[in-house]
C-alpha cells in the first residue's frame, strides 16, 4: 500500500501492524536468550564450543547489514520487511530443534541476518508512518521491543517450570505472530523509491555519505558505545560496588532497561512540550553528574541510582537520530537507517575490548564511567553545536524543529 494513501479504515491499523513486527524482532529473540542455557546443556556444548558458535552466529548480522545496504532502494522496503519477518519467525522452532551445534549455528546465523534486515526496514516503515502522523512515535516502538525481550525471557522461564520444551514453545507463539501480522498486513505502509533507483550501484552507495548522514552515523556510534557498554559491563559494574554482590549484578541491565523504556513511551510528548533543545541539554546534564556522582562513588545505591538516571537519560538518542534521519533530503528513510546502521557497527565490536582494556589498566568501575560518560558528553556537544543543528535540521521541518 503506498505511503499517500493513509484512509480512515488503514490508519488505526498501521501502528498495531508495524507493533506487531518489531515484537517479531524482539519477543522471540527475548524467549531465545531465556532458553540458551537450556538448549546449550541438551547439546552438550562446552563454553568454548558455545562461545565460537556464538560468535559465528552473530557475524550473520554484518551479512544482513551488507545485504541490506545493496538492497535498499532497490527493492520494496515493504516487501524485505515482510519476508524476512516470515524467516525470522520460522527459524525460531528450527533453531530449538537444532540436533547439533553446527545445526544451530546454521539456523542461527540465517535468524541473525534476517533480524538484521528487518530492523532496517522496520525503522524505515516506522519512520514513515511518524512523518505521516507528524508527530514523535520512534520512542514507543523502541520502549515495544525491550518490552518484547522481557516478556519473551519470562515466557522461557514460565515455559521451562512447565516442562514445556522449547520448540513447542517457539512453534505456538511465533504462530500467533504470525497469524496477528498476516491480519494486519495491508496497514504497513511502504517507502516511496528513491530518485536514485536507476543509478549504479557504486553511485547510489555513495550519495548517502553526505555530511548530515555521516554525522549522524557517528552520533548513533556515540550512544552504541553508551548502550554496548550498560549491556555488558553494567551488571560487572553493580557486583563490584561496596555491598553489590553477582546476584544484584544481575539487575544492572535490567535497571538501565526499566527507566529508559518507560521514558521512551513518553518522549515524543516530552519533546512536542520543552522541545530537543531543551531534552538533550537536561539529559547530558544530569546524566553526566549522576554518573560521576554514583559510578565514582563506588557505593551501591549511587550506583543503583546512577544506573536508572543512565536509563532516562539516553532515552532520547534513538528517536532524535532516527528523527533527523529521516528528515535529510535526497534519500529514503531505508537508506538513512542503513547509514545509522553502519554507525552503531563498531561500538558492539570495539566497546568490549575497550572497557577490559580500561579496567585492566584502572577498574571496572572507571572504565565503566568512562565508556558512557565520555560518549554522552560527545553526543551533547555535538547536538546542542548551533553548527551542528544548522547542517542536521531543516526550519521547515515540524518534527525537528520544536
């Protein structure tokens, strides 16, 4: 369905349909992670042998980012969101019922690529239907799929206290899924083709490496390496701190999680009211001092605090860069997603050897601070730079310029 043609009887559908498929992304990836150390023991797989495997399967997510950066604007960005929806859906029962190791990470490595392209062209769509409705929503969809994860791991561990085995599992709620998406198909909107459709290949790659894209490439590397950083290290953190302990370590993603999806719900309301000025000034700020403040005390409850405040105020990163994405002229909003793609690439390769780098040399606690307060300043001065907003927004843009 093209994106002008948003009738009465479609619009209610369109935000449930592009939910529905970001839940796709995340509720069965969520139920996943909940039955690894089940699915690792009943194949027999020791850390090394998972840990290789692991590693092989998540190189399916540079394929899916090479082949989503050919394809876009070549082909429908409906139409890639709906296949490989269907392939991620699929793989779920495949991969629970996997016999061997090289079995899973045949059947893995093919869900992380079609995870990969989907998210590229789920944002796409999202970012339509937000221009459609000329207001702020990206922040919801975000704050759906932690969500998704959530429910999905509480799912496994509910289906596991049942007995229930995980292909059982996968098959019936990915069914579900999919019976919701095939209902609410017709609402997802599609992207218009570029203008750059015809051109070769080598050509169309390299318009997108415009200055506002690469800047907001390197943005979206900045609050990767925020986000890479709370994933892996925050737990490790938490346990460290004076009265912490590995079982409270175990919350510390968790806390980041929590605050940061509920701010999300509500961004777009926030910003329509103080504007992005205003939100990143406030966010950079407080977030700023609470780390300093409970990272660097060492003590567990600034800690506990610091990490919800890192939460709240790293909420606004993902709407406004994809915000302003989608605002660039002369590309779609697929190829803008792909160059914010290409930016957050590096910081979930590099910020791992980064902090055990830094904690080697100082410890966990300020290579923690340094990995997300070094890079949320950056972020700040970089935005709130009136060079910066004069080459990222448009005046005539409503979304952006609150």
């Amino acid at each position: 369905m093209p994106a002008g043609s948003f009738s009465r009887d479609v619009r209610p559908l369109r935000g449930f349909s592009l939910g529905l498929v970001y839940l796709t992304l995340s509720f069965p990836l969520g139920s996943w992670v909940g039955r690894i150390p089940q699915i690792k023991e009943a194949l027999d797989a020791t850390d090394a042998s998972w840990g290789l495997a692991s590693t092989i399967a998540t190189c399916g997510e540079i394929v899916g980012l090479a082949i989503i950066v050919v394809l876009i604007g070549r082909t429908s960005t409906r139409k890639m969101t709906i296949v490989t929806a269907s392939v991620v859906l699929a793989m779920g029962p495949l991969v629970a019922l996997s016999p061997t190791l090289p079995a899973l990470v045949a059947s893995l490595t093919l869900w992380m690529i079609a995870s990969k392209i989907l998210g590229t062209t789920s944002g796409a769509l999202i970012l339509v239907h937000q221009r459609e409705l000329g207001r702020i929503i990206f922040g919801r969809f975000d704050a759906l799929y932690s969500i998704g994860m959530l429910i999905g791991g509480a799912l496994s561990w509910a289906a596991i206290r049942q007995d229930i085995p995980a292909s059982h599992q996968f098959a019936i709620t990915n069914s579900m899924l999919a019976i919701a998406l095939l209902i609410s198909l017709r609402a997802l909107p599609e992207e218009e083709a570029p203008t750059t459709e015809s051109e070769p290949l080598c050509r169309r790659l390299r318009s997108r490496f415009t200055g506002p894209l690469l800047l907001l490439g390197g943005l979206s590397l900045l609050a990767s390496f925020i986000d890479s950083a709370a994933a892996q290290w925050a737990g490790i953190y938490l346990s460290r701190t004076a009265g912490g302990d590995p079982a409270l370590g175990s919350l510390g993603y968790v806390l980041v999680m929590a605050t940061k999806s509920a701010c999300l719900l509500f961004i777009g309301t926030i910003v329509a009211r103080v504007g992005w000025r205003a939100i990143t000034l406030a966010s950079v700020v407080v977030t700023t001092f609470a780390l300093l403040l409970g990272v660097g005390s060492g003590l567990l409850v600034p800690g506990v605090i610091a990490l919800l405040v890192l939460g709240a105020g790293t909420a606004f990163f993902g709407p406004l860069v994809n915000t302003l994405a989608s605002a660039q002229p002369g590309t779609t909003n697929g190829e803008a997603r792909t160059m914010l793609e290409m930016g957050e690439l590096p910081a979930y390769v590099l910020t791992p050897v980064l902090v055990g780098l830094l904690a080697s040399i100082l410890n966990v606690r300020w290579a923690f601070l340094l990995m997300t307060g070094l890079p949320l300043l950056a972020c700040g001065v970089l935005f709130l730079t009136p060079g910066t907003r004069r080459l990222l927004i448009s005046h005539d843009d409503e979304l952006m310029t609150n």
